[in-house]
C-alpha cells in the first residue's frame, strides 16, 4: 500500500491492553473454545447456529459454494424471518415484555411489547397484501426513526417482500434513482419528520422524487408530524393512502409462510467506486443466522435483562442487522430514539440511558468524538452505571476516543467491542469478544469464530505479522451478501475479481496485523469515503458537481476530520463564463450536492482551482489533493503530466482566490 491511512500515526501511539474482569468473563456468553470449535468443522458451527432460529423445514446442507461466489446457505430449509423475529417470542411466554421503547424527538414515547409487535405486523402484512404486494415485489421505505418503520420492513419480511429502505436524509434524486433500479412497487414514507425541534417536510420530498415513476403503485404514509407541518400535505388520490387508515382497519391475525433459506430478505443500496450506487441484496436463512449469532456473542446480550441501544438509522445496514432482525431475533429489549444527540439538550443519550437503564450501547466513532467535543462533565450529570457493553462501528476508532468512551462512559470498565463490517458482509465479522478478548484501543482484533480474514499484499499473499496490505474474506461466511441488484457482473467485478486466482473476497479496506496477528483497519483504500461513517464515493460527489451549469471539472477527496472521520474537500473548475467565483458559487454548489445527494454529501469545503493533477493516462491524482486538503508539504509530483499544475494549485489558493 502506498497511500497510508492518516489514522495510522495515531493508532500507533496506545499500547495498553484491556482483559476483561473475572466478573465479566464468568457469566459471558461467548468462550475462549469458540474459536477452535469452529476452525474444527466450519459448516458444524454454523449449522449449530442456525438452530438458534426457529425452521419450519430443516436444510439438507449447510453450505453450496458449487456456483462461487454466489453462495447458497442452509440449502433447502425454510422459514419465516418475522416469525422468527417476533411470534415465537410470545408463543414461548414473553408476549408482555417490551421489545421497543420509542422516544420520539419531541419527547413524546411509545412502549411496544411483543404481543403488539406481533399485532402492527401481522396488521401491515395483511394491509400490503391488499394493495397486491406479494412475494419478490419490492417495497421502498423512506422513514425516520419511528416504530411504523420496524413494523413496515418486518411486515415486508413476513410476506416475503424485499424492502429498500432508503435513509430519511436523501434527496428526491436519490430515492428515484433507488426506485427505479429496484422498481418498487410500493414506497412507505411519512408526511414530514422531527429534526432539532422543527417539522420538515418529507411527503413532498417523496413526491417530487415520484413524479413520473413507472412502477410504483401506491404510496404509504405515516402521519408523524401532523399539524406541526407547515403547508398541507400533498396527495395523489388512488395512489396515496395514509398508514393508519389503511393498517388500523386490517386484521391482526396473519399466517406466516416459510420462506426458502435463500429467498431475497433486502436490498439496502450503498456507495462503490464509481457514481451509480449498489444494490446489495441479502436473503433470509443465512443473514438471519449471523446477525442473530453476532448480536448474542458479541453483545453478550442477555434476553429479558438487557436493555440494548443501538443508535444507528434504519437506512444503514447498521439499523438493520443490529436494530431490526439480530436483536428482535434475539428476543431484546431495546430502545428507538428518534431526534439527534443534542435535542433539546447535549445529555439527551446519556439522559435515555439513565432513564432506561441501557446495558449494552452501540453507536459510532464521529459521535463519541462529538460528545468529546461537547465535553466529559455532559455525561458526569448522568447515572450511566446501567452500561456493561459498549461497542463501535463505522469507521476505525481512534485510540483517544476509545479511552475516552471506556473512561467516560464505560466508568474505566465496561469492554469496548470495536466491529468490523460492511453492508456486503451483512454482520460483524472482526471483533473482540467481551469475556473473552484483551481489548486494544483502535484495533479490531480478530475475525470472529466462524470468519476468517487475511491482510494480504498486491498479489494476495498473507503478510507476516507487523506487515501491511489489503483485507480480505477468503472463507464464505452466511449473511454474505449475494449479489448486486440485477448486476451479476458487477458484483464479480467489485468484489471477486481483485484477487480471482486466490477466491478472495476484495473488502475495498487498507489493514495491518501487529505483533500478535491482531488486525488493525486502516480506511478505505479505494475511492470511497468514510463520512461519520456514511460511505459516499468520491465520483459520486464529482458527478454530482459538475452537473452543475457553471462546473467544468471537479475531483473530490476524503480529507482527514477530527470529528467526522473524514470530510469532503472539492477542487472544481469553473467555466470560463461562469461570472461569479467567489463564496457565493462555492455555497451555492454546496447546495446543489445535498440536492442532488443528500445533505450528508455537502462538501466541507470547496476550492476552485485553474488546473487539476493529472498522470500522463489523465488520471487525477487525488494523493496530491488530499495533501492541499490536509494542509501538508504536497508530495512525489513526478508523475504527473504537467509538474507545474501543483504550484499553480497552491498559489492560486494562498493568495486567496
Ligand atoms: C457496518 C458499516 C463499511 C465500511 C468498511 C470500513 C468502515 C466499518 C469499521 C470500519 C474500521 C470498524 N468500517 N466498521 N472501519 N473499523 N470497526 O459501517 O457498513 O456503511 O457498508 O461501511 O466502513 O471502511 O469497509 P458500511
């Protein structure tokens, strides 16, 4: 690897290691044995696994990996995954506990137990089967963090419909894009949404993304904000329906079908190296399998004694896996907040957590450095001793905020599960295991039992410990994603082609083992962005850009961010007869980004320069870039065409134009 990762001179600098109290380790529900019981026989352990769920009909083999890399899981068996995740915890007696505590933004709540859970389901499975959903058609999900949401994508789940939940902060260019390629059918969104105290439209946003979309039918919408909403809500009449006339009047006795192991669960669209976003689809048996795997061991969660809080958005991977189907899977007791860290106050997660006694919180590095920010004495006000777990994920965790979560939050002694994974791996596959694990500041550690992970070099051979090099899966694992959405070959290409002859699986990620074989993350080492742990593809912005009237060229980079892991720095040409140069057309492309995006692409700051560096083949040298962006001494300009254009940059930039 030439370009390393900023974070490395920082990971370097902690050394301590953390084992778990005796405490801790005696009552853990993973093992030190796991490892080696599964290296024994990898398709035993998983299929033990799988008996954590409930099967209508049992496989007849674990594993087909005849038609690599698709892979085929638990072939043959059957079942239903909202069943698994919902009815059989009130057949077996566990109908009055609380599955979710809701806390809206504005403070008001919602307890939902699980006999409730089992009736909004079955009441919005039956409400989609009567708008002519049926099994295979795709059903869209714009929403914010609201309880409809869980119940909307269980409900698809139970009728074997895919959902594509799109996050609540894309443009309407954005979802359409995601509409379309997945032809959705059905689109479930609200009329407007809570952010920092004030009503924002999102039925209008839904609208103008719809206007002239081919496949969907009907529209369904949650009526959240009501008349805190500015202007009326616009409708289509025989599309549009709202949610809680056409749920409320269903019955709530639904029969769950099972399902084939493999049948399609989700397709959840996220960022690759080139502009158009991909459509990962994942199925049921196997995905179910290891989230729900995942969330017993590595959050130690403890079903009926637990209150667990995950904080991602249900329009992550994140809000998936460790939201809506490990946990629920798992028969948790978890809490929903709705609104962002600082409504009304800079307490409010510490505030939910005392309230609630959370024991298990999970939530990203760009936060924990926010509340770092915000400052220590914020959580000192609060009762947090409830927390026995806490985990990361996202991005690497820097070791100072590490320390600064088990000190601060984890009173010096709760373990930090730090959780390697993608969208494409469908659940955590490199983590410490609490009990079990001599946690280190800003390392991942080690592939879980059951997964196995390689750093290697450029021609796929493992390096020894201390090296450096690419991450790669070399071994199948069950909540593997099993494609890219109607694009066999891009799927091949993206993640099976980079090391071909080895069968690798290519994870796009920079990594390094230490002197114990622990694995360290680096960053991405294509072009994809970690923003708060959003991932947004450099060409993605750049087309986004020069879309724009006035831009000629633009290159992007992910310049290093104390808060936000990264943040997105600009370098555009404008037309020679674009009049305005000034902040005015910088903030105005700005906007333009998180029209066309989302307001989470926004670029942290936009340079207009005369000329970009380009090789001699007329690829931009983004290396460079990142320099100017981070304020360094710009490096090796050998290879550029013209060597001057860097002088003429940095000039440009210094005297302020
Ligand atoms: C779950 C999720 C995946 C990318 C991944 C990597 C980065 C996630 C990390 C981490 C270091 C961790 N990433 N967790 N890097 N340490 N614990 O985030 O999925 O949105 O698809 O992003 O995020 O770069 O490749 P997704």
């Amino acid at each position: 690897m030439t370009e390393q990762s900023p974070a490395l001179d920082n990971l370097l600098t902690e050394s301590r290691t953390f084992p778990p109290s005796e405490q801790f380790a005696g009552q853990a529900n993973a093992k030190a044995e796991l490892y080696a019981t599964a290296d024994a026989d990898r398709e035993q352990f998983w299929a033990e696994q799988a008996r954590r769920l409930t099967w209508d009909t049992e496989w007849t083999q674990v594993l087909d990996w005849t038609n690599a890399p698709f892979a085929k899981w638990f072939v043959g068996g059957k079942l239903n995954v909202a069943y698994n995740c919902v009815d059989r915890h009130v057949e077996s007696g566990h109908g009055q506990q609380v599955a979710i505590h809701w806390i809206g933004e504005p403070g008001d709540t919602r307890d939902i137990t699980y006999a409730q859970l089992k009736d909004e389901v079955s009441k919005a499975a039956n409400a989609l089967t009567s708008l002519g959903v049926v099994a295979g058609d795709v059903v869209a999900i714009q929403l914010q963090m609201v309880p409809e949401a869980i119940v909307a994508m269980l409900a698809c789940a139970r009728i074997g419909a895919l959902h594509s939940v799109v996050f609540g902060g894309f443009s309407p260019t954005a979802l359409r894009a995601r509409v379309d390629d997945a032809a959705a059918k059905v689109v479930i969104t609200s009329d407007g949404q809570y952010r920092r105290g004030k009503a924002a439209p999102m039925k209008a946003n839904v609208d103008e993304a719809l206007e002239g979309a081919q496949t969907v039918e009907k529209v369904i919408v949650v009526a959240r904000t009501g008349d805190d909403l500015e202007g009326e809500v616009p409708w289509t009449d025989g599309r549009d329906v709202w949610w809680h006339e056409l749920v409320e009047a269903q019955p709530a006795e639904h029969t769950p079908e099972a399902f084939d192991s493999e049948h399609p669960l989700f397709i959840l669209y996220t960022s690759g190296t080139t502009g158009r976003p991909k459509g990962i689809l994942h199925t049921s048996g196997g995905y179910l399998t290891q989230v729900a795997y995942t969330h017993h061991t590595v959050f130690d969660h403890k079903p009926g004694e637990d209150v667990y809080w995950c904080t991602a958005d249900i329009g992550w991977i994140t809000g998936h896996s460790y939201i809506v189907y490990g946990p629920l899977a798992n028969r948790v007791t978890q809490v929903v907040y709705e609104g962002t860290p600082n409504t009304p106050h800079e307490g409010r997660h510490w505030e939910i957590i005392q309230q609630h006694k959370v024991s298990i919180y999970y939530t990203a590095p760009t936060l924990i450095r926010t509340f770092m920010k915000w400052g220590a004495d914020i959580p000192a006000r609060y009762d947090l001793s409830s927390l026995r777990v806490l985990g990361s994920v996202g991005e690497p965790i820097n070791p100072e905020a590490w320390i600064w979560y088990r000190d601060t939050i984890g009173a010096g002694k709760t373990p930090i599960v730090d959780t390697w994974w993608q969208t494409e791996t469908g659940a955590i596959m490199i983590s410490p295991l609490p009990g079990v694990t001599a946690t280190k500041p800003g390392s991942a550690q080690r592939a879980l039992p059951g997964i196995s992970a390689k750093v290697v070099d450029d021609q796929g051979v493992e390096v020894p410990a201390g090296g450096g090099g690419y991450l790669v899966l070399d071994k199948p694992w069950p909540s593997m994603l099993r494609g890219v959405w109607g694009d066999d070959e891009r799927y091949r290409e993206t993640y099976w082609s980079r090391f071909a002859d080895q069968g690798f699986y290519f994870a796009g990620d920079g990594a390094k083992y230490d002197a114990d074989g622990d694995v360290w993350l680096l960053g991405r080492v294509d072009d994809v962005m970690n923003v708060s742990g959003h991932r947004i593809s450099t060409t993605e912005v750049e087309s986004a850009l020069v879309s724009h009237p006035t831009v000629a060229e633009a290159a992007v980079v992910g310049a290093t961010d104390p808060t936000t892991g990264q943040g997105i720095v600009a370098f555009v040409i404008l037309r020679g007869s674009a009049t305005d140069q000034g902040d005015n057309a910088v903030q105005e492309l700005r906007n333009h980004v998180a029209k066309e995006i989302g307001p989470i692409a926004k670029p942290r700051q936009i340079m207009v320069v005369p000329e970009l560096p380009k090789t001699r083949s007329g690829k931009i040298m983004r290396r460079l870039l990142r320099d100017v962006a981070e304020n360094r001494a710009i490096g090796d300009v050998t290879t550029l065409a013209d060597s001057s254009v860097m002088d003429l940059i940095s000039s440009g930039l210094n005297s302020g134009k």
